[in-house]
C-alpha cells in the first residue's frame, strides 16, 4: 500500500529537521578545548567552596558525566586505595569502572578533610544537603563567569571528554565505552571531527 502524501510530507519534514539538528551540532564548537579546561578547574577554586566546586567540574570532564551523573555520586562509588570510581550512567547508557589520576585523587581527599556533612552523597551544599542541579549549574556558571569562558553550560564538558580523547587518538570503541555510549554514533561525533585526524595532511 503506498503511503499517503500527507505521510511523506512527514517523514520528509522529519528527517529534514534531524538533519538540520545534526548539522547544527556539527558547525558550533561545544566543546572546551585544554587550555580552556584548565582556566575553568583554576577558576572553580577561587569561589567559597573552592575545593568542592572544582572537584565538581575537575570529575565531570575527566570521566565525561553529566551533570545528573556527577550529582548523584555518592562516596562509596570511590575506592581511593585503588584508584577507581563507579560512573554510574543515566539514559540507559553502560556504567563503568574508571581509574582515578593522582590529582584527582588529591582534590576528592582535600575535599573530604572539608565536608562535614554525614549523608552518602559526595557533593553537599552549605545545608549539607544533596546539591540540587540548579546548584550544579549555577557553580559551572559562575566559574565560567571568572574564566571568561561565554556560553558555557555543563554538557560541553562531557562533550570535551569526548574530544580531548579523539584528539588524543583513541579509537572510538574505547571513547565509546568509557563515555557509557550504547550506539556507537553518539561517539562518531568526537571521532570524526577530531583535529588529530588530519595531522600530517600538509607535510606538518
């Protein structure tokens, strides 16, 4: 049976706005590159609870999380005797194991000296009570207010995980896992446009 006209009209104005949402994701750079990184974690120290909010974006960066993701951490995901953390992932996406850097390591012990809050949750507010995601949002705000970095909000730094490995040359089945990635065209993204792909195009 053929498909009406009104039908195709909309599985056509359909894809043409996947296309376009694709597209459009393609040509902004959302994403922040190292030496962005690293004025964002300088500038999450300067604020009242320095070391927490730079531990904050310090752990969303490094393991690619959302910012529900890094909210719910609690301090049982933590084996700082071995250097790991279980990145529990939202939206069906695949939980795993990740190791833990030595500055990482540093920052997430500073920061417990600090907390004195008793509940399970690693990130606490002043109330030491769980932080909100407003919360979250507002200290990426604020430190991307004092790094003067515009247009900032918490997915890019998931989004720079993703890039800062393909740059890295990983291949995408590594960055696929380690970022949670069910289907793997969700991880093209940082493969494909990855500046380290065409190193060498001009004899450099």
């Amino acid at each position: 049976m053929k498909k009406s006209l009104a039908s195709q009209r909309k599985v056509k104005s359909q894809n043409s706005r996947s296309s376009t949402a694709t597209d459009s994701h393609e040509r902004r750079k959302d994403f922040l590159g190292p030496d962005e990184i690293k004025k964002l974690l300088e500038a999450a120290k300067g604020g009242r609870y320095g070391r927490r909010d730079h531990l904050l974006c310090l752990l969303m960066f490094r393991h690619g999380l959302r910012i529900s993701e890094a909210l719910r951490m609690r301090i049982g995901d933590f084996d700082l005797l071995r250097a790991r953390v279980w990145v529990s992932r939202l939206k069906g996406g695949l939980s795993t194991e990740h190791p833990l850097a030595g500055d990482e390591l540093r920052a997430i012990k500073n920061y417990l000296r600090d907390r004195t809050g008793k509940l399970p949750w690693l990130f606490l507010s002043e109330r030491d009570t769980p932080l909100t995601r407003q919360s979250g949002n507002y200290i990426l705000k604020v430190a991307a207010a004092r790094a003067e970095l515009k247009h900032l909000h918490p997915h890019m730094l998931r989004h720079s995980c993703g890039f800062y490995l393909a740059n890295a040359g990983y291949d995408l089945r590594l960055i696929q896992d380690y970022l949670g990635h069910r289907d793997p065209k969700h991880t093209t993204r940082y493969t494909r446009v990855a500046a380290a792909r065409f190193e060498g195009l001009w004899g450099r």
